[in-house]
C-alpha cells in the first residue's frame, strides 16, 4: 500500500486538489448568485426619502458619487424591478410546503437547494476516482466544507453579511454542510479501516499510529457535534447543545495534526470564526438593565435599557439574543422586539417551558443585570416599500404579534398625515389578522393596537383588525364544566360560549366598539376540537381562507407578512403560492418569521 495515499505529506500536484478548487468554485459561484440578486433588489426598490442637513456642506466627491448612484439607480431601476417581480413569482412558488395535519416537511425551494447541493459533492465526489482503492477524495471534500461551514454559522456571518439574508435563515444551510461533513468523513475512514481489516496485523499498526488516533478523534468529536445537534438537544436541553458545540475546537485541532493538507483550510474557518466572534462581543453586545413584568396568560415583558440603546438604530421586526445572568451564564435565546420606540427595548415571552418558564417565575416587577446581543434580523423595510404595493396583510399567531405589531405601528406612525376629507381609495390598506388561544392574550398588545386604530384615520392608511380566537381545552368534560360555570356568572360573550373572566370584560369591548376591528371567537364544538386533535386548527384555517380573500379581492400589489406557528406559516406559504400568478393576478411579495433558531 501507498503511504503517499494517506494525506501524510503536502503533495500541490495530487490529483484530488482540482475537485476541490471545483467545490469551491461552486459554493462561490452560489453565493455570489445570490449577492447579484440583491444588488439587482436595491437597484429596484424605491429610493427613500434622506434627510440631508442644509448646515453641514457635503464635499464634490460626495455630490458626485451620489449624482452617479442616483444616475444609474434610475437607469436600471425599471429593468431590475422586472427581474425582481419574475423571480418573486419563482421564489413564492417554491414556498410551498408540503404538510400532513400539524406536521410540515421543508419548502420546496428548500429540497431543490439541498438536492442541487447533493447532486454537485456526490458528483465531484466518485468523478475520476475509485474510493474502493482510495478514499481520500472524501478525505479533500470534507477538508473543503470546513470553511464554508464557519461561513454559514454565526449571527455575525461573513455570508450573511455579503447577501443580506438574516442569519436565522442561512443556518439551514450551516447544518446541511455539518451532516454533509460528517458524511465525507464516515466515507474516508470507514473505506480506510475496511482495507486494513482484511489484514489484521496492518489493522493494528495503523489504529497505533499518531496519525490514525488523530482522525478517530477527529472523527469522534464530529459525531458527538452532529448528534447534539439534532432538533431535540436545540430544543429542549440548549445547555448540552452549546456545550458540545463547543467542541469544534477539538475538531479543528485534530483535524489540523491527521492531515497538513487541512491546515488552509482549518486555518480560513478559524478566522472567519474569530470575525464573528469579536464583531459580537465588542460591536453587538451590551450591558442592560432589565426589569420583568408578568402578563395575563403566563407572558413576560421585558423591558431593556443600556447606555447607547439610542444609536442602535433598530428596525420594527428585528429581534435581539438575551442572556439573564441570574438564570443561566451560557443560554442565549432570541426574542423578537416588539416595540418600536428607541430610548427601550420591550420583548412579550409566552411561558411554553424551559427558559420561557424562568423567566416568567423571576416574578413580576423584578430588575436585574442582563446581556444583550443585536438587533439582528433583516425584517422587510416599510420605509422602502414599492409604492405599487397597495394592500399590506400582517399575519401572527399568539406571541408572533410581537412581530407584526411593531411593524403596523411603523406603517401607521410613518405614514403621511391627511386630511378627513381624503377619500379611502387613496390610501394603503392594511389589514392585521391575529389568531390568539384565549380572551387573555388580547391584553398583551391591545394598547398599541388601540393607538394604531385612532392614529391611522389622521394618516393616510386604511386599517382593518381581524381577531380569530380558539381555546384550547384538552376534554370534553372540561369545556362543559367551564361553560357551565361560566353561564351560572354571567361571564359569556353575546355572540359566543367563550368564557371571559371580568377583568376581561372591559378590556374586550374596547376594540368591539370600533367597527374596523372584526373578533371572530371560535365556538367551543367538542367534536370539532377532537378531530382537530385540540390543536388550534379553527383560526388557522380562518386565517388562511381570510387570506385568500384579501389576496382575491384587493387592487394592486400585495405584501404579505406572517409571523407565528409553523403550521400557520405553512398555510400562510401555501396559500400565497397558490394565488401567485404571471398573468391576471397582483404582484405578491411575502416574508415569514419562524420562532425556531
């Protein structure tokens, strides 16, 4: 056997370094695909307004850059805006997400990317090469994945920087090439040992090697990495997930001492790493002052203050990472911020477990030091937005109000001022569709929904409310027994058997009075709620047939915006899909916002 064969020695002339200069040419050529895309993108959107300050005198090299990036903004500006408006088509197309009840698969988009990605390594993979004889094919590929895989990771990520597409969304992408990594190496070295092993003697000679004991360990640290990663471990124990995350540090070293050909390419992944890291440390994360404030229905509010919160310059949707010192020194969680005032930072918490319940038992009313990295987040700018754009739908579930709400409060409060006179066909229509469990959770964003209300008729925006309520009771026996107890107070809706305590009584008729703002409660049909295995199936489903609706019946272009549960995404996805057409039908530009990370 060759010993030339296994990566001891730096060898530029072997014949597996052009597939690597392929694999990468490949994941660069993809990036860069997507950073055209988004020059095209700002070329296209309407340029907003810049307040410029008369008492300061911009230099000639100012005056002439913009003169020339204004030139060829308004150049390419409509071709750009045509190529947007196709792919948008494209890309709404390839939302859609194939479910089955409350379960929901990837996005198509997302299985084409994963299958292209797939389709490229395995090719590169088996071209040329016999990996029976020689596996160090995958031994270069997965060499080859380190640094793309530290460029995809991070909240701070070069690529996340270089597209303009939010961290939270390329992680997707920073797993696959970790189970893909994790893949190159099962092929490399169990071809190796499967050689060695039909010679017993040779086999333990190589397991007593340095340079063997390093790719097992390297090896072992990869596996403990993949298998913590999994969904569960992220979900319910964050704790052992970061910690053995931590790990690839162990991986990076071995890898480092197995093989000197891994050296470049360990070497481009720590750097990329040491970016992201001191770039969040010393640029994104500050000190605060944190006080909590418990919410009817076991919600937190947390209201932030810091010494340079002002020069932040937030945008509504964005979210932030908080770490609470008192609870725990490691965890870092992401909340969305749900205001858009810039001297705080107010974030709602439902309690649904583990973090979420710590926060919420810290008790009401109480101050301490806390953590805070951000804002992050690429929310769509409505400062930005196409005048072509008519008709604004925000949708949200439970908590992911706090998504939609800072969003609404920006499109009313920015808007502009108009007389009563105006006639309702000259402004944007907004509609704000929330799907809550219970009468409690209106209480959390009632307040800045009320001021949107009696704001937006002095400004020039059309604003409707839809509230869809579905309890959740978990038998049969105890939705009689409520009802019973509820009817015996005095404490039903006129429309509805929803109970309401009377605390709630008066806090509900607040936005019943105003005609703008539509409460749809869901009645409390015990074989309705069986079929739909107690899930709150009912607002959804009149969420998504609302949504139909609106994208049927309205002129002019659309900007649908969701936030909440994966299955209320999932329809809100499929239902733009659907209603996406070319020819006879409005320009549809969607986000979602997910609360999974």
């Amino acid at each position: 056997m060759n010993p030339s064969m296994d990566m001891s020695t730096v060898d530029l002339t072997d014949p597996n370094i052009p597939y690597t200069n392929y694999y990468i040419a490949f994941m660069s050529a993809g990036i860069g695909a997507v950073v055209m895309y988004r020059i095209v993108w700002l070329l296209a959107r309407p340029r907003p307004a810049v307040y410029i300050d008369k008492s300061s005198r911009p230099s000639r090299f100012y005056k002439t850059a913009r003169s020339w990036m204004t030139l060829l903004k308004d150049r390419l500006s409509p071709a750009c805006s045509t190529v947007i408006r196709k792919t948008a088509y494209v890309r709404n197309k390839l939302l859609y997400t194939p479910h089955y009840k409350s379960w929901s698969l990837w996005a198509i988009g997302d299985f084409l990317i994963l299958a292209a990605l797939i389709a490229v390594l395995a090719t590169l993979l088996v071209l040329n090469a016999d990996l029976l004889l020689n596996s160090n094919r995958a031994g270069f590929m997965g060499l080859t994945t380190i640094p793309f895989l530290f460029a995809f990771a991070g909240k701070n990520s070069l690529v996340s920087f270089l597209t303009g597409i939010s961290h939270e969304k390329i992680i997707k992408i920073h797993r696959w090439l970790g189970r893909i990594l994790l893949l190159f190496a099962t092929v490399h070295m169990s071809i190796w040992i499967n050689q060695w092993a039909q010679f017993p003697w040779f086999l333990q000679s190589q397991l007593a090697t340095d340079k063997v004991r390093y790719g097992l360990t390297t090896y072992t640290a990869l596996c403990i990495i993949n298998f913590f990663s999994l969904p569960p471990f992220r979900k319910y124990t964050y704790e052992v997930f970061l910690v053995t995350h931590g790990m690839f540090l162990v991986f990076l070293i071995m890898v480092g001492m197995h093989t000197p050909y891994a050296m470049r390419f360990t070497a481009s992944g720590i750097i990329l790493y040491i970016c992201n890291l001191s770039f969040g440390w010393f640029v994104r994360t500050h000190y605060a002052r944190a006080r909590f404030t418990a919410l009817e229905d076991r919600c937190t509010q947390i209201t932030l203050t810091y010494r340079s919160i002002q020069h932040d310059q937030r945008k509504p949707g964005q979210h932030i990472y908080l770490c609470i010192p008192k609870i725990s020194l490691i965890e870092w969680h992401p909340f969305t911020i749900s205001n858009i005032d810039q001297d705080t930072i107010t974030c709602h918490v439902r309690s649904v477990g583990g973090y979420t319940n710590k926060l919420y038992d810290l008790g009401h009313g109480v101050e301490c030091v806390a953590l805070v990295a951000g804002p992050y987040g690429k929310p769509p700018e409505m400062k930005a937005l196409d005048p072509k754009v008519r008709t604004i739908v925000l949708m949200a579930g439970g908590v992911g109000a706090s998504y939609t709400v800072p969003i609404l409060e920006d499109l009313v409060y920015n808007s502009e001022e108009v007389d009563s006179d105006t006639t309702s066909t000259a402004k944007r229509r907004v509609i704000f569709i929330w799907a809550i469990k219970n009468e409690a959770q209106r209480s959390w964003f009632q307040p800045a929904i009320e001021a949107c209300l009696a704001s937006s008729s002095s400004h020039n925006i059309s604003l409707s409310i839809e509230i869809y309520i579905s309890p959740i009771l978990e038998t049969s026996d105890t939705i009689c027994d409520t009802l019973e107890q509820a009817r015996c107070a005095g404490n039903l809706t006129a429309n509805n058997d929803t109970p309401l305590l009377p605390a709630e009584k008066e806090s509900s008729q607040l936005l019943d009075r105003d005609p703008r703002c539509k409460c749809n409660p869901c009645r409390c049909c015990v074989d309705d709620l069986v079929k739909s295995c107690c899930q709150s199936g009912k607002a959804e489903n009149d969420v998504e047939q609302s949504t139909e609706q609106v994208l049927e019946d309205t002129g002019g272009d659309i900007s649908v915006i969701a936030c909440g549960p994966t299955r209320l995404l999932t329809d809100v996805k499929n239902t733009v899909a659907s209603c996406t057409n070319l020819r006879g039908a409005p320009h549809i530009e969607l986000h979602c916002e997910s609360f999974e990370y």
